[in-house]
C-alpha cells in the first residue's frame, strides 16, 4: 500500500540526515583530551526549571540529568511547577537570583517563558531549552525530533489499520512536543481520508492517566465505532488502554509515544491493546541537555539546536525479544540509550 513516508518521509529523512550531519561537524572541534577548567575555577551550579515533573518520561529525563550533572562533577538544582506557569516564572527569577552559570529550562509556554528567558540571558546566565523554543539566538535548543516522532507513529497506525480507521485523538494544545506531532497527523488525515478521526479528548495535570482513563471511557461509549486511537505521550496512551480495558473493548488498538519499564510492561500484556510506540530515550535526552549547559559555560561551541531522532517500537518487536524493562531494551538496542550528541572525549572519560 502506498504510504505517506514514501514521499514525504524521504525529504524528513534527507533533512534530518543533513542537520545531525551539522551538529556532528559542529561538535568536531570541541573534543578535548581532559576537561577544561571552570571559569572561576569553581564547579558550577546549572539550575533545571521544569514545568511539569509527574510521570515516567520526567522521572527517566531527571534521572539521565542528574547522572550527567554528576559525572561532569556539575550541581544540578532542580525545580518543578507541577504545570503552574506563574511557578515556572517565578523558578527562574530565583535560578537568576542564585546566580547561576546556566538554566536548563523544560516544557513552558514561550509566552510567559521569553521575557524571564531574555532577563537570564541579559544576566548572563547561559539558558539550554527542551520542549520550548527561543526566538533567542543565544539559547540552545534540545528536542526529540518530535515532527519525525508524529510522522512515524501516524504512519504506523494507518498501515496497521489498512488505511481505514475511526481514530479517537487523544491531545491537549499548547505543549510544543505534542502540536508539533499534531502537524503530522494532521498531514496524514489529509492524504488518507480513510484515516478518521471521530473524537478528541485529553488532559495534561498531576494525574494525567486517570483523568484521561475517565475521558477514553467516556468517549468509546459515546463513539463505540472507534478502532483505534493515537495518543502520543505515554500518560495519555496508559489511560486509554485503561479506558479501554475497564470497557473490555477487546477490538480498538492504542498507538502511542514515550517508552519506560511500565509502558513496556504494559504493552507486552497478553491482550494489551498498545500496539506501538514511538520514543526516545528520555534519560539521553536529559543527559544531551546538561552537556549543552556545561559546554556552554566551558566556552565551548554548542549548536543552537540539538534534534534526537525516535524509534518506533512494536509490541511485536518487544515480545519477541523477550523484552520487559528498559533496561532489557537498552541491551537489546544499544544506540537508542546513548545517541552520543554533545558527548566529548573527555566527558565519555568521566561517564558523562
Ligand atoms: C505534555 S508534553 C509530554 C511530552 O513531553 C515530552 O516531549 C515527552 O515525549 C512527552 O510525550
């Protein structure tokens, strides 16, 4: 069957090939036999603002975060809004006041972020982003390739379901991971109208499974003609297999994103509904946006935007490898765990 990749993946693909063929011409000139001194001669402190902290993707980022910050013998100070935009502001007025060498800021609204963003930069405060983008050239950008990701996980859904599908769109606006990936199932919706998405529903909060466990229930009895549904972040995929297993709906099939040890436990279920995800590792990721923070404020030369792609993983890919924990997986595909961006010589000397 004709897919949407066979066209409009090859020029994604030919456009991520070129940019992370930049980025590893671009780190070519840091490499260092031994890490240069702090300026000041003193271990800096890097200050993490995040705005949302509850659940496995966060928890997996923070820990690759702190196991680097440790590593390159950097202080990590983290801070959590719990999805409370003033807080985050509000975080990095006092990251700014502490005098901080750097801010990783994670997630946010650009809105509410740029001005207290600028105020840090003008402090000259190095600031490193993941999820929120910066009209700010001096602001380094970490992402996953969350355009690829959307692609990918779309793509998957409509060949599984043979290009005929009533998809329940599970998706909340506003988060800049989860609009780009939009972009992409808007883009698949349009060339396979077989593709039908009947209802959309989503809650990101402190609770994020149960509240959209309630939604998938509410919306499967209401759209009983549903057979699949696209959730793309692993909190909303467990709520709708949740949803989905208190209705017993044994025939909708969830496609999904993120991946940790419960998702992998919960697709590999006999009968699980979670068919495929498509994910990153987040604790690489957390890790990649520490070595950008601590390059900075070495002097180093970071590129302003740092991309790590996604795989998609398959219930049937797992199970067949007889894989249960991230660990198992990260034996099993060992790249996926460390995509080595930003990581010098001397930082892989230190473990970072
Ligand atoms: C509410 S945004 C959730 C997403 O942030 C990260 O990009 C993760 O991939 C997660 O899906």
């Amino acid at each position: 069957m004709r897919t949407f990749r066979t066209w409009v993946g090859s020029l994604a693909f030919a456009a991520t090939l070129a940019l992370s063929t930049l980025s590893s011409m671009a780190t070519a000139p840091i490499q260092a036999a031994s890490r240069p001194p702090w300026p000041g001669g003193k271990a800096p402190t890097i200050a993490l603002v995040r705005q949302l902290c509850v659940g496995d993707f966060f928890t997996q980022w923070l820990a690759g975060a702190q196991a680097e910050a440790k590593a390159l013998g950097v202080k990590l100070n983290t801070y959590c809004a719990n999805g409370n935009n003033a807080q985050m502001v509000a975080d990095m007025q006092t990251a700014i006041s502490l005098h901080v060498k750097a801010i990783i800021a994670d997630h946010g609204l650009a809105q509410t972020m740029d001005p207290v963003i600028e105020q840090a930069l003008n402090h000259g405060i190095h600031v490193v982003t993941f999820d929120l983008s910066s009209p700010d050239p001096r602001v380094v950008t970490i992402d996953q390739n969350d355009l690829m990701l959307g692609l990918e996980i779309s793509d998957a859904m409509m060949n599984t379901m043979n290009g005929h599908a009533n998809v329940g769109y599970v998706y909340v606006a506003g988060f800049l991971p989860l609009d780009k990936r939009n972009s992409e199932w808007k883009a698949i919706q349009q060339f396979f109208p077989g593709m039908k998405q009947v209802a959309t529903w989503g809650t990101v909060s402190t609770s994020t499974i149960a509240d959209v466990q309630n939604e998938t229930v509410a919306a499967l009895q209401a759209h009983p003609n549903i057979n699949a549904i696209l959730a793309p972040y692993d909190a909303f995929a467990q709520g709708a297999v949740n949803g989905i297993l208190q209705l017993h709906r044994k025939n909708v099939k969830v496609f999904g994103a993120d991946i940790s040890t419960a998702d992998i436990q919960t697709m590999v279920k006999p009968g699980s509904p979670w068919v495929a995800t498509c994910a990153t590792d987040p604790a690489d990721v957390g890790r990649t946006a520490v070595r950008a923070a601590a390059l900075r404020i070495l002097g180093q030369y970071v590129p302003t935007y740092v991309e790590i792609d996604p795989t998609l993983i398959t219930q049937q890919f797992l199970r067949a490898h007889h894989v249960t924990t991230m660990a198992q997986l990260l034996r099993v595909l060992p790249s996926f765990g460390n995509t080595g961006q930003l990581q010098t010589s001397w930082m892989k000397a230190l473990g970072g």
